[in-house]
C-alpha cells in the first residue's frame, strides 16, 4: 500500500491538532510527502530512511544534524500497515520533550490509514457491485463469466429478490455513510448507491420475507435516515421474482416509485391500479390531453390548486373548502369558472376522471 501525498496530507491535518511542534511525513524511498514546513516537501530525510530500513524509531539529536542529509533534531517513527512498514511520521523538536507523544501520533497515524484503507475497499467493492447489478438487470442470459462475478463478489443468484428504490428529495445525499443502513438488512441483501439521488436495495426473498416484514424493514430504514441524516426519502418496492428476471421487480420498483414521490411515503407496486396504467401513456399523449381538458386552465395556478385540493379531499365540498380556508360559495363560483372555462361538468362521471387525469399527468410534468 502506497502511502499517497493526498492522504499524508489528509492525516497531516488530523495528527497537527495534537503537536505544535513541526510534523514530516516521508515515503518509503525518504522523500518528504507532507509536513507543516511546506518548504521541506520533497526533500531527501536520511533519518527516515534509517527508521525504514532498521524498522524501529529513530531519534535524531542536533550532533546527527551535522552528519546525516536533510534532517532536524527530533524522532521518526516508522508507520506500520499489516506488519509492512509504508513510511514514516517524523516530529521535529527536542527528543526528550516529544518522543512521550511519539508513540500516539504513530499509532493516531496507523489508525487513520487503516480507516481510509477499508474506505477505499468498501468504495470499490460499491462501483463493482453497481456494475454486476446494472448488469443483472439488462443481461438476457447469463454468461460464465457473469457467473464468476457473482462468485467473487459472494452473490447469490439463486434467490428470489426484490428491488426496492429509495429516492432522497434533498441535493447531496449520496454522500452520506450508506454503510450505516446494512444493519437494517440481511448478509444476502444487495444495497448499491443508484445515480445522484436514489440508493436500490435488491432484497433476497424466501419464506420468510412477505409485504409486512419488508414494510417493517423499510420503515426502519426510513426512520433512521430521516431523524440521522435528516433527509427526506420516498420508498417505492417492487414484487418479488426470480434472480433471472430481476428487471421485471426494478420496473415495478419504479412505477411505485413515482407515486411515492407525490407523498414521502413508502408504496407497493402491488397496491397499484390506476397508476398501472398511467405509467404507460407516452409523454406526448399525456400533453395532448391536458391542453384538450384544461385548454387555458392549465395555466391558472388557482384553478389547479383548488381542485388537486377537490381530489385529495375525495371531492367533499365542504372539506375542500375548509382545506383552502375559504367560503364554500368561493368554491361553487371556482367550479362553476372550471366548468365554463373546459366545457367540462363535474357531475358527469367522464368528466370528473378526465380532469382527474388531466390534473395528475399536470403535476408529473409541469414543465412539459
């Protein structure tokens, strides 16, 4: 493992805190890679070189100054990383006063690299595992060698899954620690990061998973990632299937996903009906029938907010009304202006589902 200038840096920042004296950190080869003293990055240490080469601290005093090339009185540690030596911390000062502190900027310093290690690992194992899924859905067969990525990455192809889709409404929240929400899944659960604001879980089923326990599973999730981060999240699940049609769940998946979106709530694509539907009119179909039932409506924000209001409402009257804190005549003169302005009529059953309709593809694409 080479010990990078990015992260001596990085650990520079960490271990200064502790020290006022000035603090080296130098490779394998001697070179200085960071050090409170930018004006000695880069340069040869003999001291740390020793300290590499006879793997043990090494303490220079000011007679060591005058006989050994770009050194300082003080001590260098060398830094271990799984028995290997990968460079050296060097604190620059009177031996005495700072080789108490020595052993704790080492140890500090080891730490720090085993944690970025492990980061770097997790990270890598995050872009395989996007990879083998983004795979998993498209593949139409599965080749040998999609076989042994699974093997190594100890998938399990032979269980039933299902996709779950999380969706953060907040900008930068990939960046959070996903690693946290494992403790909320099984060993055989897959959780990968899913573009700039979507995690998906491919959840592995079997007799023991139904839509309760995944409903009590995703409740956690949710909890924890709302009052910890929080963030807001929509969940949308797909039905479970076999391991080799997992593109059928992801879809599925998406569809709820969507209407989950509307609320910050969790939905079943199961408990779909409507939406089913909706999901497959075309972009362009959806336009042509918002302008053929709404015409100039559609631009007549009042209008729209009242009856969005009218529907959530289950078209009561009286508890849209008092939704919108206004006079129930108010309401009757804006039904009557819809109903003038669309040619539309409200206690017509047709009528009522196209605007209905209308109102919801609205609020999916305003922009379009």
């Amino acid at each position: 493992m080479l010990l990078l200038p990015s992260l001596a840096q990085k650990i520079m920042y960490e271990v200064k805190t502790l020290l006022d004296e000035d603090i080296i950190i130098v490779n394998t080869d001697g070179s200085i890679v960071a050090s409170t003293d930018e004006n000695r990055v880069g340069a040869f240490h003999e001291g740390a070189l020793l300290s590499i080469k006879e793997r043990r601290t090494v303490v220079i005093t000011k007679a060591d100054t005058n006989v050994m090339k770009g050194v300082k009185p003080g001590v260098n540690l060398p830094i271990f990383f799984s028995q290997d030596i990968i460079g050296v911390i060097g604190i620059t000062g009177n031996p005495d006063q700072i080789l108490p502190y020595g052993q704790l900027l080492r140890k500090m310093t080891e730490l720090l690299i085993q944690d970025n290690y492990y980061a770097e690992q997790m990270e890598w194992r995050s872009r395989m595992l996007e990879a083998f899924v983004f795979d998993w859905l498209h593949l139409k067969d599965w080749t040998s060698a999609f076989r042994e990525r699974a093997r190594l990455l100890h998938m399990n192809l032979e269980a039933n899954r299902q996709i779950l889709l999380l969706f953060f409404h907040e900008e930068h929240a990939m960046k959070r620690d996903i690693w946290q929400l494992h403790h909320f899944l099984s060993e055989e659960d897959v959780l990968i990061r899913w573009g700039n604001d979507r995690l998906l879980i491919a959840q592995a089923v079997n007799e023991y998973v139904t839509t309760e326990t995944t409903l009590q599973k995703v409740n956690k999730l949710k909890s924890f990632i709302e009052d910890t981060w929080q963030l807001t999240v929509s969940v949308g699940a797909g039905q479970p299937i076999s391991s080799d049609n997992l593109l059928q769940s992801y879809e599925q998946a998406e569809r709820a996903l969507t209407v989950a979106m509307k609320h910050d709530t969790i939905v079943f694509d199961e408990d779909l009906r409507l939406e089913m539907c909706l999901k497959d009119i075309s972009l362009e179909t959806r336009k042509d029938f918002v302008t053929r039932v709404l015409g100039s409506v559609a631009k007549d924000d009042e209008l729209l907010s009242t009856f969005h209001t009218y529907f959530h409402e289950n078209m009561s009257l009286k508890a849209t009304a008092e939704a919108l804190h206004i006079h129930i005549n108010t309401l009757h003169y804006r039904i009557k202006k819809l109903e003038q302005a669309t040619k539309l009529n409200l206690k017509v059953s047709s009528d009522v589902v196209s605007l209905y309709l209308a109102l919801q593809f609205l609020e999916e694409h305003p922009k379009s």
